[in-house]
C-alpha cells in the first residue's frame, strides 16, 4: 500500500537532488537583472577554501560568495551568504546578496524577507528599496510595492527603470 507513495517520493527527492546539484555546476544559470549592487571584488578563487566550514573569516567567506554568484553559481553562493549572516547577522549586504538570489529564483517571498533584513541594517539605499518594491511587485501586493518604490524614487528621481515600475504598480487592481 505505501510502496507507491514512497517510490514516488524517492524519485522526486532525487530529482531536486540533480537540479540542486546542475545548479551548483553552474548548468542552471539564471539571468542576474536583479543585482543590487555593482561593487566588484578582487578574488583569487586559488586561496579561497571550497567548503564554509573551512574557514572562519567573515571576509573571507564573503570573498567565496562573490566569487561563486559572479559565477551564477547561485546554489552554491547562497550557502556561502547564510554563512556569513550567521556570523555577522548585520551584514546587510550578503542579506541583500540572498535576496537577489531569490529574486532570479523567484522566491519572491524568500527576497522580500530578506531586502528587508538588508533595509533594516541600511536603510537609505535606493537599489534594495526599488529591489524591495519590484518583489512586492511580483507577488501584488500594491502598498507595499508603492511605498517603497517611492522610497527609491525619492533618492534617484531619474531612474527610467524606477519610473517604470511606480508606473507599472500604479496599473495594479
């Protein structure tokens, strides 16, 4: 009676197993027109460890993080993020890192949650609130993506793809 049931859960745990692991090879990219922010850093993946327990830097794991999603290695880089904000819980940027990656997942409640936490730790940054309110967006919640487009808006008036959005929140229901 339960043979069937749990056959169908075996093969489905090993199906979220091989595209976990395509992801992590880098086989399933995703375009990154969600970034936050444009800072570059200068890594040289030979002296950076490949497991997060190998090392306790908090520099140093960001450093791997960044190197992995440059790479749109976004499985493999998130785990690198979570590190991070385990260690630093006010790193907003690996928070807003993590959003960004749910965003081209589309895990919109997963980004929303945490541009938030990003926001918290810095709130006057305009990237994350028009990050923050393209989520609210996508998921139509109108307030919310209203309220924080206006945020972004209030510091880069001249943003085309912030006019866009208030517009596009504004044909909402």
């Amino acid at each position: 009676m339960w043979y069937p049931i749990i056959f169908v859960l075996s093969v489905f745990l090993i199906l979220v197993i091989v595209v976990r692991r395509a992801m992590v090879l880098g086989v399933g990219e995703v375009d990154g027109e969600y970034g936050d922010e444009k800072e570059e850093s200068n890594t040289n993946s030979t002296s950076l460890p490949n497991n997060p327990g190998e090392t306790t830097s908090t520099m140093q794991k960001w450093l791997k993080a960044e190197e992995l999603y440059k790479e749109k290695k976004y499985f493999a880089a998130e785990k690198w993020y979570f590190d991070v904000v385990r260690i630093d819980p006010n790193h907003d940027r690996a928070f807003a890192r993590l959003a960004t990656i749910a965003m081209t997942q589309k895990r919109y409640y997963a980004a929303i949650d945490n541009f938030e936490r990003a926001l918290s730790i810095a709130p006057n940054t305009p990237t994350r609130q028009f990050n923050l309110a393209l989520a609210y967006f996508l998921v139509g919640e109108k307030q919310k993506a209203h309220i924080y487009i206006e945020k972004a808006l209030s510091a880069c008036s001249d943003k085309e793809n912030y006019l866009q959005l208030r517009d596009k929140i504004k044909e909402l229901p």
